[in-house]
C-alpha cells in the first residue's frame, strides 16, 4: 500500500524542507520535492499543507504500569495516549509488578505489549542488588539498556551498595548496554524529610517537596554515578536532570535527559497545581529550570523525555510524605514543547533533535527517530492553531487527569502514522492497530 503526504514543512536533521513524503508499506520510500513525488496510485493522499512534518517522537522514559498498577494505567490507554501526541515509540521503566528484573518478567512484558500496544514498544531491564550476572543473558539488540534507581522512588527498586553498584556498572559495559540512571540520594532524603516533619507535622505540604527532595540529593548521587561511570567505561545516561549544578558533570561518556515537567513548572506552581507535579526528582526553583532551559537550547541536555507515570487523583491525595509522586505527560509533550518553540526557547529543528533524533542515537535504535530513505514510517504531522485549552474530556490515559488542564496551547497534533499505518486523522483513532518491538544495535 502507497500513501503520499504532500505540502509539509519536514522539520529533520537541522533543516526545514518543502518536501513529499511517499511511504510504501511500513517504509519511507522516498521524499520529494513538494510537487515533485512520483506520480501514480495512492491509497491515501495526505494533504499537509500549513503543518510540520517531524519524525515521530521516541519518548525513552515512560511508566505504563502494566503489569500491576493496571487500575491507573495500562499499555493499551497509555500507548494510545502516546499516539495523539505523536510518540510512536516508547521504552518503558522496570518498576511494574512484578519488576522486570529477570530475562522472564521482560520476556512477559514484550508479549504483553505485542497484544496491546498501539505504538512501538522496548522496555529497560531492572538493575537490582544482585541480579547483575543476568545483564550477559539479555539480548542486547531488544532492549535500550539498564535502569538503575540510585534513589528510592515508586516501587522500592533502590540499589546503594557500592559493591552492588560497581557490579552494576561493570556488567553493564561489559554487555554494551547503556545505563539510565535515577539519581537521588536516598540519605540526604531521609534526613531532609525527618527534619520537614520535625517542623511542619507527619505530612508536609507539598511546597516542601522540593526541599526535602533537594538539589543537593541530586548532585551528590550524580556525582557518584560519574565516577563509577568513568571507572567502569560504562555509557550513563542522567534520568530527569533537575539542578543547574549537575550540568557541569556531563561529558563524553556521560549524558542527560531533561523530562517535560522540569521544563514547564518551577516550585512557584506547587501553590496552585499542589500534587499535580509532585513528582521524583522534584520540581524546583525557577532559577533551576531556567539552567535546564539553557541547557536542552545548546546542546549540553541530550534527549526530553516524559517520565509520563500515571496515578489516580486520589493517590495524589495528601502532602510531601502522603501522595504519591509522578504526571501522566506523554500526550501533550510534542505540543508543550512546541509551545516552547513560540516563546523562543527552542528551535523545531532542535525539538526534533531531543525528542526523536537523539533518543535513537543514544540507544542506537534502528531505523526510527528520523525521516529517511528506508527507514520506518514513524511520523507526527502537527499545526499551529487558534489557541486551545487542555481539558479533561481530551485526555487519552486512564487516569483522565493532566497537571496541563486549564493551559492554553497553540499547536496540535493532526496525525500520526506508526509503521506507515495512519493510526490518528484529526482525532480519529485505529483502534486495531499494534505497534512493533524496536530493535537496537543492528
């Protein structure tokens, strides 16, 4: 089957260009000049006129929740999630239940995901105090590489012995799998929150988060994986950067990902969004997001991810101690991003780079991330329009809350094509479509 998408501004490797994509089949078969495509028979005819064309967005930090957590989340409502946002891949986190720790709860996931998922799906393996020797048996080309919570967060993975730790890194480089890495450390925490107890009661509101969570926990377990890093010459990628102070550890060998919610709030926004954006690490001042502003602009930030991790409204009950932390993100992370395009604080050109280009030079997927010749047809066509405003009836996830209601945007997501099928047109969804496996290393 042809399909032709004309009169689109393709936003890919640098370059906005007036170009045709022709797809055949699952493939990019060629791009075109606009009004220049090879004439002939296509089953659909994409009129793109007036949008952007981009790669479709690899989002390398999502927690869908299945197995175990399905009443908030499950890889079905989140992958179609994905969809309307224009992520047609996604690497999912090991925290589930029950955790994908060893080659069997790995193998259950991908099998779950080739029934459920509407888009492409990988997911990290759970690195853990003592399943390192396991790394050797993982098929390295099916997996974007370790997760390992040098903090405590959701779902009690926490790995902080420094024998634990080096076996970790070792096994990791050894097996070429890179590591992502969650890092807070867990001491300063704990001695932060007995303190914000001490002084404000057994659960401490909210705009406390940020404190007993602080920039100094960052810095410090940041630190240290760098140092084993280099040790080890295992490739670390930072999760969810979150301080101005961690960007000076980032060098050859060793890179970060800044996450949507980082990007957008400041702890100014605890006093309305409250525990909307409470989330691990936490939001902080603004001084902070405006380094990781910086930082995403020029080069220094690799990839944006969401650490899109739904939970109910009523888990988010509660203060500082009480409510769960994470946000469902991934549906509006294109657009917001976008939205951060109008205000001048980042090019399209580099939005495509964090969003689908690095992603898949970092984890070395093959053929997704950019729009070429022979690769896969993963695409997210997307319009700057009158300004809208998130609401609930919009929401894809199960959760059916955002921390982005009641904020106005100014582009939408027109289509997506996953594998060259065209799973949304303008808000209509192919509910019978399944994603791929995504493959790495080949």
């Amino acid at each position: 089957m042809k399909t032709i998408i004309r009169n689109g501004i393709l936003i890919n490797e640098g370059k906005r260009e007036a170009l045709d994509v022709v797809i055949e089949d699952d493939i990019i078969k060629g791009l075109y000049p606009s009004g220049n495509a090879p004439r002939g028979d296509y089953a659909e005819d994409v009129d793109a006129t007036g949008c952007m064309v981009f790669p479709g967005v690899i989002d390398s930090h999502v927690h869908f929740r299945e197995p175990g957590m399905t009443h908030k989340a499950d890889m079905e409502s989140e992958s179609r999630a994905a969809a309307y946002g224009g992520v047609t891949t996604f690497f999912d986190m090991p925290n589930t239940v029950p955790q994908t720790t060893t080659p069997e709860a790995l193998y259950e996931k991908q099998l779950l995901a080739s029934r459920k998922s509407h888009v492409n799906y990988s997911f990290f393996y759970g690195a853990t105090n003592s399943n390192a020797g396991t790394f050797s048996s993982l098929d390295i080309h099916s997996v974007p590489g370790i997760k390992l919570f040098m903090g405590s967060s959701t779902g009690n993975m926490l790995v902080d012995g420094d024998d634990a730790l080096l076996n970790v890194f070792r096994s990791a480089a050894q097996q070429r799998l890179p590591i992502m890495a969650h890092c807070e450390d867990t001491a300063i925490i704990n001695r932060n929150m007995t303190d914000a107890k001490n002084r404000y009661g057994e659960d401490p509101d909210v705009v406390h988060h940020a404190e007993i969570r602080s920039a100094e926990s960052c810095l410090c377990s940041s630190e240290k994986a760098g140092m084993l890093a280099e040790k080890t010459g295992a490739r670390l990628h930072i999760a969810h950067v979150t301080t101005a102070d961690e960007l000076s550890l980032l060098r050859d060998g060793i890179t970060a990902e800044a996450t949507v919610a980082h990007l957008l709030f400041s702890s100014d926004d605890y006093a309305t969004l409250g525990t909307r954006i409470k989330c691990n690490p936490s939001v902080k001042d603004a001084s902070h997001r405006t380094a990781l502003r910086h930082a995403v602009a020029d080069g220094r930030i690799s990839t944006i991810g969401t650490d899109h991790a739904p939970h109910t409204l009523s888990e988010k009950e509660g203060g500082a101690a009480k409510a769960v932390s994470g946000m469902p993100m991934v549906q509006f992370s294109l657009v917001a991003m976008l939205s951060l395009s109008d205000a001048g604080i980042l090019t399209l050109e580099r939005i495509a780079e964090l969003m689908c280009h690095n992603p898949a030079r970092l984890f070395e997927v093959s053929r997704r991330g950019f729009l070429r010749e022979g690769y896969k047809a993963d695409i997210a066509i997307v319009r700057h329009t009158e300004p809208w405003t998130v609401t609930s009836d919009v929401i894809q996830s199960k959760c059916r809350w955002s921390p982005l209601e009641g904020v106005t945007l100014s582009w939408q997501v027109e289509h997506t094509f996953c594998n060259g099928k065209h799973i949304l047109n303008h808000g209509v969804f192919d509910e019978t479509s399944l994603g791929e496996p995504v493959t790495f290393r080949q």
